[in-house]
C-alpha cells in the first residue's frame, strides 16, 4: 500500500508535458510583443532624430537666407516647395548630406556644368569644391532643401507690402512614411 500512494504522489508534484508547452508558448508571445516594442520604440526615437535634423537644417536656412537685404539678387522672388526650381544662376533647392561616422556636413547644388558643394567638417574646416558630387556612402543621411521666396505676399487676406515671406522645405525619404517638414518667415 505504501508503494501506491509514493507513485500517485511522484506523478502530481511534477508538470506535464502539455503544462510545459502552453508556458513556453505564453512566453514567446510575451517576448514578442517585447521584442516588437522596443523595435517601434528605436523606430520612434530614429524618426524624432532625423525630425530635429530637418528642423535644424530649415532654420539655418531661414538664417542664411533672412541675412540678405531684400533688394539682393540672393533672395529675388522665385523658387517652389515641390520642384526643384533654377532662375538664371540662382538655384532654389540644394542637398544635405550629414555624415553619421565623421560629423561632416555637405551641401550640395546641381549646375548645368556638374555640382557645386561646400563641405563642412567636424574639426570647422570649410572646404567649397566645384564639380563633384558631395561624397555618399555608408553613414550618410541625405536630406533635400526647397525654398520659396514670394515679394508682396498675401497673410490672412492682407498683402503685406514691401515685404517678403521665405519658406523652406526639408525632406528625407529614406524612412518611412517620408519626412517632410516646413517652416516661414515674413521679413520686411
């Protein structure tokens, strides 16, 4: 009698097979649904970054170009948010392409005669080159700047004369869904 009731106690303190399978299948769901996200999380925190990037990149030219006098030939009206738009010499686009591994910033136009690009490195060296393409490659995130530039422009219904309205787009498509992101200013 003793032997039977130590076997029926060794076969309940165990689990069983089926026990053991339904535990590891509740856990690979939860590693998972872990695992997915951390990834929507790294991809959130990629897309902030390239998002303060295309916020920076905006306003620098919104800088560079405000710092013209209205009358310069820099800054004549022209240009559009959704082609790419040369008027005589001037062009009213151009390329950034900043360098994950070395710090390097290239802004780079395209001309009848090959590229134009003024590079900047990490160490302050500013080094303008003609004809050649900014370099690419591994670590590199390309964005592309339009910029409009409207003499008189129309603000709630009220034309503001004498003025100018300059409005810069930045772009990246290498994430999805694309970043685009834009930003005016009125200057007398």
């Amino acid at each position: 009698m003793e032997t039977s009731q130590c076997s029926k106690r060794i076969k309940k303190s165990g689990f069983s097979l089926l026990e053991v399978l339904i535990s590891i299948t509740i856990l690979a769901i939860g590693l998972s649904a872990m695992a997915a996200l951390v990834a929507q999380s790294l991809s959130g925190t990629e897309r902030a970054r390239y998002m303060a990037l295309a916020t920076t990149l905006a306003s620098e030219k919104l800088e560079d170009l405000n710092r013209w006098r209205s009358v310069d030939a820099h800054v004549a009206a022209g240009g559009s948010l959704t082609t790419d738009t040369t008027v005589g010499s001037l062009n009213y686009y151009d390329d950034i392409d900043l360098s994950n591994t070395n710090g390097q910033v290239s802004e780079t136009v395209a001309t009848g005669s090959g590229y134009v690009s003024v590079i900047h490195k990490s160490t302050g060296e500013v080094i303008p080159s003609s004809n050649s393409p900014a370099p690419s490659g591994t670590g590199n995130v390309g964005f592309h700047r339009r910029w409009l530039i409207e003499s008189d422009p129309v603000v709630n219904g009220l034309t503001l004369t004498g003025s100018r309205r300059i409005t810069v787009s930045v772009s990246l498509s290498i994430v999805k869904p694309a970043i685009n992101f834009q930003m005016s200013t009125v200057r007398p």
